[in-house]
C-alpha cells in the first residue's frame, strides 16, 4: 500500500486498484497510536473527516515519511506531536495532532 498526498487530498493505493480519498479540507481531526506487531510496533494516523469517515494509514506504507515531513504544512500540528507520536508505547491513549 502507498500512501499519496498533494496539496488537496490524500489517497491510499492498495494493489488491487482501489483507492481510499480523502480531502484536507473535510479532516476535522488527526490523532496517531500505535499497537503491538511482530516484529515490533506499528504506527498510525488517523484522518477524521466532517463527514464520519475515517482514513488510516502506517508507518509500514510508502510514503509515510513523506507524509510527516509535510503535516506541519498542510496542518497547524500541536507543538510537539512528533515527539510524543515517536514517545508513545502502544495501546496508550491516542496523540491528538491536529483538531479544527
């Protein structure tokens, strides 16, 4: 899966051709966890839209890195939610990142 972004949406490419949009303009919401997984930990954001739907995506994704790089520009992320994403332990509260 990849994730891909520009300045008006983001969309998840699976391999079955079918893609999950959502536009930044209708995210209410971004907050972040992370849960066990063999080997290790896998962490999320979550995109929570004005219209109820919800788009999840990973650090095991193409694209993350990407991604976190330009959140502050597409976002006025919380002071500090880098950190405390990379901080966490899973299955603890989840990070707020961004609220409207």
């Amino acid at each position: 899966m990849d994730i891909v972004f520009d300045d008006h949406e983001l969309a998840v490419k699976y391999d079955e051709g079918i893609d999950d949009i959502i536009n930044w303009e209708d995210v209410i919401r971004l907050t972040g966890y992370k849960v066990y997984s063999y080997p290790g930990e896998v962490t999320f954001l979550v995109f929570t839209t004005n219209k109820g739907e919800r788009l999840e995506v990973s650090d095991e994704m193409s694209g993350w890195l990407q991604l976190l790089g330009n959140l502050p520009k597409i976002f006025a992320c919380l002071p500090g939610w880098e950190d405390k994403l990379t901080e966490m332990q899973p299955d603890e509260d989840d990070v707020t990142v961004w609220e409207k």
